[in-house]
C-alpha cells in the first residue's frame, strides 16, 4: 500500500462514496435476511461460547432466546415491508428469499455445527450432564426455535401483506387469483 492509497483515507470524498454505498446496501431487501439469520448465528455462539465454562443462570435460555428472535424480526424486515411499488412477484421472491436464507442457516447448523461438536464432546469424554453439553443444548435450542419462529412469522405476514396490498388497489394487485397464496391448488 503506497502513500497513493492511504491518502484517499483521509479525503472527505472516500467516506462519503463508502457511505452512500453502505446506505444503498442496507435499504437494499436482499440483505435484511442475511444479516438477521447472521445475528441470530452469532447469537447463538456467543451463548455457547460464555456458557461453556459457566453454570446456567435461571434466566439464560430466555436471554438467548429473545436475543435469536430479535434477530429474526430484523430479518423479517423486508417481508413486512416489501415497498411501496412491490408486485405479487415482488412479494413472493422476497418470501423466498427470507425462507431460503432462513432454512440454511437452521439446516448448515444442525448438519455443518452438530456432528463435529457432538463428536468433539464424546472425543474428549464430556460428561452428558456437564455444562458444556447444557451450553450446546442452549445455543442449538434458542437458534432452532427462533428460524422456526421466523418462518412461520414469514409466511403469516406475507399472507397479511398480500390482503393488505389487494384491499388498497395497488397497481399490479387487481388479480385476486396471482398464484401466490399459500395452500391453495392450481387444478392439476
């Protein structure tokens, strides 16, 4: 790194270019879900983490808990909020989206965190009642609940939304029958 590169740190241009692209990041909706189901991970490690060698508190699972969905709740931000010009597409791939981010985050858990932390306890002979195990328990639990939470929230107010938009007459939303509902059949 030349003296080129470290002068633009210190020109007023280079933060205002960084912050209006961090801006248009974040109103972005395609990162509300990966930055919620990220918290919620990092939640749960860091409840893992500082439980490891510490006795459970009465209240930590619900400390943990209420963390992971507040998580979860940011995101769920842009299926709440999809837009004032959103379409029933619209909608539905910001459903999508939340869902898919949300699934993998919960299933590359459970299936990329649980065996090998299972087989590093039973490696080094953790007892089955230590709190070690009750801090894996706890972490796994709280993240587990609060994707399953947020799924279910997802699709009751995308639900909600949908009502919302048809009922204002927004453009796009005249069709009642856009495919889009939940549990609905097709006729094939």
């Amino acid at each position: 790194m030349g003296i080129g590169h470290t002068r633009r740190f210190t020109e007023a241009w280079y933060w205002r270019h960084l912050l209006s692209v961090a801006a248009h990041r974040l109103r972005s909706r395609t990162v509300w879900p990966v930055l919620g189901n990220a918290g919620t991970v990092l939640v749960a490690l860091t409840a893992l983490l500082h439980h490891w060698s510490r006795p459970l508190p009465p209240g930590a699972w619900a400390v943990v808990q209420l963390a992971c969905l507040v998580c979860q709740a940011v995101a769920l931000i842009p299926v709440v909020r999809p837009g004032a010009a959103a379409t029933p597409r619209d909608v539905t791939a910001v459903l999508d989206r939340h869902q898919t981010v949300t699934v993998a985050t919960v299933c590359g858990t459970w299936v990329l965190g649980v065996p090998p932390g299972l087989a590093l306890l039973r490696f080094f002979d953790v007892e089955a009642g230590s709190r070690r195990w009750a801090a894996v328990f706890l972490s796994g639990t709280a993240l587990t609940l609060a994707c399953i939470a947020g799924l279910i929230t997802a699709t009751a107010v995308s639900a909600t939304v949908r009502r919302r938009c048809r009922a204002s007459g927004a453009p796009g939303w005249e069709d009642p029958g856009d495919g889009a509902d939940a549990g609905g059949s097709d006729g094939d």
